[in-house]
C-alpha cells in the first residue's frame, strides 16, 4: 500500500524541500533572543515586587514563609512565560516544507521550541555566571579591605601586649567566633600565642568537652597574662569555652539552613526548566498553527 503526503493545513504557504533546512536557525535564534529579553524583564520587575514585600521594621512587610513561596511561583511563571513566548515567535516563523504530514509539522514545529528553550537556558546561564563572577569580584575587594582593617588591627593588639585583659572579658557572648575569643583571653604572642589558644578551643568544643590538661594550660595562659587567681582564670576558661560550644552550633545551625537552601533551589531551578520546556513545545506547535491557518492578530496592534 502506497503512502500518500496529506495535504497542508488551510493555505498555508508551504517551502519546497530544497529550499529549506528541516532546522530553521534563524527562527531559533529570533525566539530564544526574545524568551531571554521576556526574563529579564520580568526578573527586574519582579526584583521590585520582592523588595516591597520586605521591611526592615518589625510587624511590617510579609514573613519568610510567604516571600519564599510568593518567589518560587514567581521564578516559575517568569521561565513558562518566556519560554513559551520564545516558542511561540520560533514556530510563527520556522518555514514549511513540502515533505511534511500534518503530524510532522506539529512535531517539527515542537522540537524547534525546545531548541528555543535550550539556547534561553544557556543564554540565562552565560548572564548569570556573568553576575556571579563580579560578585565573587566585589567580594575579594571587600576581602582585601578586611584583611588591610585586620592588619591594623592586630599591630594596635600588639602595642598592647603587656595591657592586660580587656575591661569587657565579663561581657562576652556566644556570637563571638574562635579568634575574637581567643583574642580576649590572650592579649599578646607570649606564653600562649591566640592561634593556640583557638585551636584548642575549636577542637575542644568540637568534641564536647575540655579535657584537663588543655584546661590546666589555658588557665595558667590566662592567670600568667592577667596576673588573676587560678580560680578567676578558670571561671574565664569555661565562659570562653562555653562561648566556643555556641559559636560552633550557630555555624553547625547556619550551615544546616544554607544546605537546605540549596536543595531547595536546585529543586525549583529544575522544575522551573522543565515546565519552562514544556511550555516552549506547546507554544510552539501553536504558533506553527496560527502559522498555517494564516491566524491574523491585526485587531491587536491597530491603534484606532
């Protein structure tokens, strides 16, 4: 039984094979271009959007809950919708060709808007490794800063080696971290250096417990610098080390949240992608069916 091509739908002008590629690059480019200016703009204005909904005043603003939900939905809508206009634009003008059933057509139309939505993503990518590299830039200038603030930090520490305890050591909290605590107990490099002295706090405070003999050193550290009691020093030592327990769950605590964080952005970037593919797919069969039927749109772009 002989096969027999189906006629094209409607009037559609149709190309002859020869003339025409089954991919139609310039289609492809025209719709992942406009999918990519689609998302920025709606990244920018909905950028706007999540800074209202935050405030720095208590009761105001809404909560964490709310603005994670509120963007997640956003960052969906934005790849759907710029996919699938990026979709829409590539199969409005990909061109026919004769060989073609119906059928083929709307799968051809189809896979055009997936390569749309490929060249959108690795568009969006190239942007924002782009964004990530200045960041990382702006944070070792930042780095640099800190590091010229530290030096001179520490050469004022240094004339003052011979000073004593700091008139606030009863005052100190658990957001210090091991060096800003070490810094309290011991003053100066000299019988105790503070890289010590934190060392032994970290590791200590991360096995859970001081042993004797690193308490022993550390109160004869702190009695010898301080010119204190024994039995003051030791009451420094285990604030100090109860300091050092805190630091190091508020670091466990935020690593924690940063990790969850992470999946739960991975997971929204993959949806987001493969809804966002779906969509260019969709759009893009029904931009070649607007295509074939001729769909006219002039209604909307009269302006009188």
């Amino acid at each position: 039984m002989s096969s027999q091509t189906l006629p094209p739908r409607n009037d559609a002008v149709i190309t002859p094979r020869g003339d025409a590629p089954h991919v139609d690059l310039p289609a492809i480019i025209a719709g992942a271009l406009l999918s990519a200016a689609v998302a920025l703009l709606f990244t920018t204005f909905g950028s706007g959007i999540g800074l209202s909904m935050l405030s720095p005043y208590r009761g105001e603003g809404t909560s964490g809950t709310m603005f994670l939900v509120a963007f997640g939905l956003w960052t969906i809508w934005v790849a759907v919708s710029s996919a699938m206009a990026g979709g829409y634009l590539a199969g409005r003008l990909r061109r026919r060709t004769a060989d073609a059933t119906p059928h083929e057509v709307e799968i051809r139309d189809g896979f055009h808007g997936l390569a749309v939505w490929a060249l959108a993503a690795l568009i969006g990518a190239w942007l924002a490794a782009g964004a990530t590299a200045g960041v990382a830039k702006m944070g070792a200038g930042a780095a640099r800063g800190a590091m010229h603030a530290g030096a001179q930090a520490a050469g004022h520490h240094a004339g003052g080696m011979m000073r004593g305890m700091m008139s606030d050591m009863q005052g100190m909290t658990g957001q210090d971290d091991f060096g800003a605590t070490a810094d309290r107990l011991v003053r100066a490099p000299q019988d105790g250096s503070p890289r010590e002295v934190a060392r032994i706090l970290s590791h200590s405070a991360a096995a859970g417990q001081l042993s004797a003999e690193d308490r022993q050193y550390l109160v004869d550290v702190v009695a010898a610098r301080t010119n204190r009691t024994p039995e003051e020093a030791g009451q420094i030592v285990d604030r100090a080390f109860t300091d050092a327990q805190q630091a190091l769950a508020h670091a466990r605590d935020a690593a924690e949240k940063a990790r969850k964080a992470g999946i739960l952005f991975a997971f929204l970037t993959a949806a987001s992608l493969l809804a966002a593919g779906v969509g260019a797919w969709w759009a893009a069969t029904r931009g070649g069916l607007h295509r074939d039927q001729n769909t006219d749109f002039s209604r909307l772009t009269r302006w009188a």
